[in-house]
C-alpha cells in the first residue's frame, strides 16, 4: 500500500473543518494528520508534523492565513500550501501565489474541485480556481493613481494606518478590536476615516494598495 500524503488543515470554523477533514480522509491517497483553529496554532503544528501539504484559510483569529504562511514556509519548507478560502478577491490571490502558495481555491468550490487542486499541487503545479485565472494573468503595474495614493497614506494617522493594514490582512473588526484593545465600532470608525482619505472605495481597493505598497509582508 502506498503511503499516505499527510494533510494539515487550518481553519477557524470548527463544523466547516469537520466537514472538510471527513472530505479529504474519504480520498484514498489524503490523510488529516492535524488540525488547526488559528494561524498560530497552524505554525506550531506545521513545525512538529512536518505534513506533505497544507490547507489553509485566509481569516483566522491572532495571525491571518496571509501573516502566517511565510512562517509556515519557513518551519515546513517541503509541504506545499493550498490556500483555501471564502475571498475570491485578486489581490488576495496575488499576494498568497507572491508569499509562496502552492495554489489557491473557493471554499464554494471545495466538494468538486478539491481533490483536483490537492493533487495539482503535490505534482509541483500551481493550481488556481477557474474563476480567477484570468485575474492573475492581468498586469500588475499599478495604475496612474498610485503615486498618489502613496502620498495620501502619509495623511493618515498611525491608528489609521494600523487598522487599514488589519482590514487589507482579512481582519474582521471585531480581531482588529482585540489585537488594538478599543472597541470594534472605533474601527469602524478608523477603517472609514482612512479609506475615505485614500479615496479607496471597497476592500479590494485597499488590498490592491497594500499590496503595492508592501504592507501585507510580514
């Protein structure tokens, strides 16, 4: 009998995780070695189990999945990481592929194309959901307004800056409260402040900018 590709999979919802866990252990060739609640937890583990592959969500409580992944690379250089997550926004694809993702796939997707990505990846390929390809192969040259939007970050006040970097990182307000210690509504409060100033309309504006600025390496 062959051996088993030995699987760490990291996600906050632990139902989901049960879900996923009982998905994989079905695959003849898959095996759930350890499971991980937080992006701490998920570096411990990945050091001590040394698994063949990773799965792993972006928003976890403490370190996100983008804070925690060149951590993991550097504990478990040989396991591959496929990143699987809820945001099927580019710049999150970009940033997860540039911080060293083997590849990366929508958890709405995960029932049919799970075992195809999984597979994908231990053959030394990238795999990318169908639905975003397109996105990645798109010029990543920043537009006519960065030099401007490099300016307007300079506006903004320390707190400010600290909380759109949490946002850009996946935080949720009420993470950003917790790591800050104010309140989840003075995020708010912050996080529409700052992107009102930077004239960024959505999040994927914001990640677009961090990203081009530097401010999602860890």
């Amino acid at each position: 009998m062959l051996e088993k590709i030995r699987v760490l999979l990291a996600d906050d919802h632990t139902v989901l995780r049960a879900g996923l866990a009982l998905l994989v252990n079905e695959m003849d060739e898959f095996l759930i070695e350890g499971e991980a609640s937080t992006g701490l937890n998920a570096i411990t583990l990945a050091e001590e189990i040394q698994p063949d592959l990773i799965l792993l969500d972006l928003n976890m409580p403490g370190l996100s999945g983008l804070e925690a992944l060149p951590i993991i690379i550097q504990k478990s250089p040989h396991a591959k990481i496929l990143i699987l997550t809820m945001h099927d926004e580019i710049e999150y694809l970009r940033q997860a592929i540039k911080l060293g993702a083997s590849g990366y796939i929508l958890k709405k997707a995960a029932d049919t194309e799970l075992l195809a990505a999984m597979r994908a990846v231990m053959q030394g390929e990238i795999y990318v959901h169908s639905s975003m390809t397109k996105g990645l192969l798109a010029d990543f040259l920043p537009d006519q307004k960065h030099d401007q939007d490099q300016d307007s970050w300079e506006t903004l006040s320390s707190r400010e800056q600290q909380v759109l970097r949490l946002v850009a990182l996946g935080h949720t307000s009420a993470e950003i409260a917790g790591q800050l210690n104010i309140s989840a509504k003075t995020v708010d409060t912050y996080r529409a402040r700052g992107m009102e100033k930077m004239n960024l309309k959505t999040r994927a504006a914001l990640v677009r900018f961090a990203m081009q600025r530097g401010l999602l390496e860890t």
